[in-house]
C-alpha cells in the first residue's frame, strides 16, 4: 500500500496547488535537519541537512534555466536541423562510453564493460567518431553508469541530498562521484590527437555538451504548479538513484528477487 500511497500523495501535491503564484513555487519553510530516521517516517522526506543552503542553490538553478539555459536550447533547436542535432548527441554519447566502461569495470560488471568497449569500438570507427550510434542499431544499446553508482554499489551511502550549481539534484556521493568522471574523462582524453581533445575540453564543447544535454531533460523548473516542487524534486530524484543502484545489484545477483 506504501507504494500506492505516495502515488496518491504526489499527485496530490502537483494537481492541488495550481493557483499558487509561480513567484512563490518551492518556498515552504525548511524543516531540516531531518534525521534519517525522521526521513523513513514520511514519504516525501529526505535526509536534507542542508536544505537551506540546498534551496538557495536551486532558486539560483532556476533563474540560469529560465534566462540563460532555456533559451539557448530553442535558439540552439531553431538553428540546427534535427540531424545535426541527433549528431551531437550521439557524439557525447559515444565519449561518455568512456566513463561507462571504466565504472563497468570498477563495478566488475563484465557484460556491462564489453557493452561500452564494444560500443565505442563500433561508433568510433563505423560510426564516424560516434555521430552515427551504429551499435544501438546493431542491438547494443547504451548502459549508462557513473562513479557515484560504483560507490554505492560497493556500500558507500548517499550522504546527505545535495543540490548542485547548474546540474541540479544530487547527493554527496554522487556529487563526488561527478567530480571524479570529470577529472578522469580529462585524463583519458590528454594524449588524444588535438582535433579531438579539442572537441571534447574547449569552452565552445562544454557550452555545447550542457546545451545538448538540457535539451534531452524534458523538466522545466516551476511548471508544477506546486508550493512543494522542492520536496518533489527531491524525492524523485533520489528515488530514481535507488533504483539504478537496485538494477546494478539485480544484474549483479541474478538470485535476487528484483
């Protein structure tokens, strides 16, 4: 029934505040710290220490999505032809194939690593560095997974939530976990050839990747309608972590009743 119930409790939050003025979205009073215990008693809760500090940063995520982010996006989609588009995409896609071998491997995932190698291999070459994703078509899609997950799925918890600076909803761990795939994405692509480095590390891509990838997240902030889209936020955000981990541990431990 707990399952159920938070179904109802969501839909409730979202369809029974529409009049509140968008101005006002997101502002009910902090009420951490909450305890992990206090968190497991209420559905909505999460272990949010820094809330305060949490709320501010995503008031801030909020005027860069509105006046900066969002409209590069349509500038960017009014611009481009669909094609082009797909191109850059599958581009970003195919280097973070890096990143989800590495993990893979970390995570001794051995099915998961052939995945991403093969992946790459295959895009790289007949794909034209990755902007035909070839292997999806062959039947080999893509299994994405990061360093914050390979911490969890050796037994590091979440930490406290955390909200960060323009990518939004995370976790202690998980926020180290970016910190780390950056840094070795970095050094992966040191001794690549120039073009390619360059494609990769230069202000003009990462403008271009943080275009690309806002554009696939079909969130806009505030369009709730809700006093409560923080909370909201929140929880789903960390659900859908756990889940991931669960579906790691699931490949993992076939004799798990996932």
């Amino acid at each position: 029934m707990r399952p159920l119930a938070v179904g109802l409790l969501a839909s409730w939050l979202l369809a029974g505040c529409g009049a509140v003025p968008g101005t006002s979205l997101g502002t009910t009073p902090v009420r951490s710290p909450i305890t992990p215990e206090q968190a497991a008693e209420s559905p909505l809760d999460v272990y949010d220490p820094w809330e305060g500090f949490n709320r501010g940063v995503y008031q801030f995520n909020t005027v860069l999505d509105r006046y900066l982010l969002m409209p590069a996006v349509r500038v960017y989609e009014f611009v481009l032809p669909g094609p082009v588009q797909l191109a850059v995409t599958n581009f970003f896609n195919n280097v973070g194939e890096l990143r989800n071998g590495m993990n893979s491997a970390l995570q001794l995932r051995g099915d998961a690593f052939g995945t991403a190698l093969g992946r790459f291999m295959i895009n790289s070459t007949v794909g034209m560095l990755g902007l035909i994703d070839i292997a999806t078509q062959i039947g080999y899609p893509e299994r994405r997974t990061d360093f914050g997950l390979t911490l969890g799925r050796w037994g590091v918890g979440p930490g406290p939530y955390l909200v960060l600076p323009v990518l939004g909803p995370s976790s202690l761990r998980d926020g180290a976990g970016v910190a780390v795939d950056t840094a070795t994405l970095r050094a992966t692509t040191l001794n690549a050839p120039a073009a390619i480095d360059g494609s990769i590390s230069s202000p003009p891509a990462t403008g271009l990747y943080g275009i690309d990838r806002r554009r696939q997240i079909r969130f806009e902030y505030y369009q709730t309608s809700s006093p409560f889209e923080y909370d909201l936020v929140r929880y789903f955000a960390t659900k859908r972590r756990e889940f991931e981990l669960l579906q790691i541990y699931c490949e993992l431990y076939p004799q798990l009743e996932c």
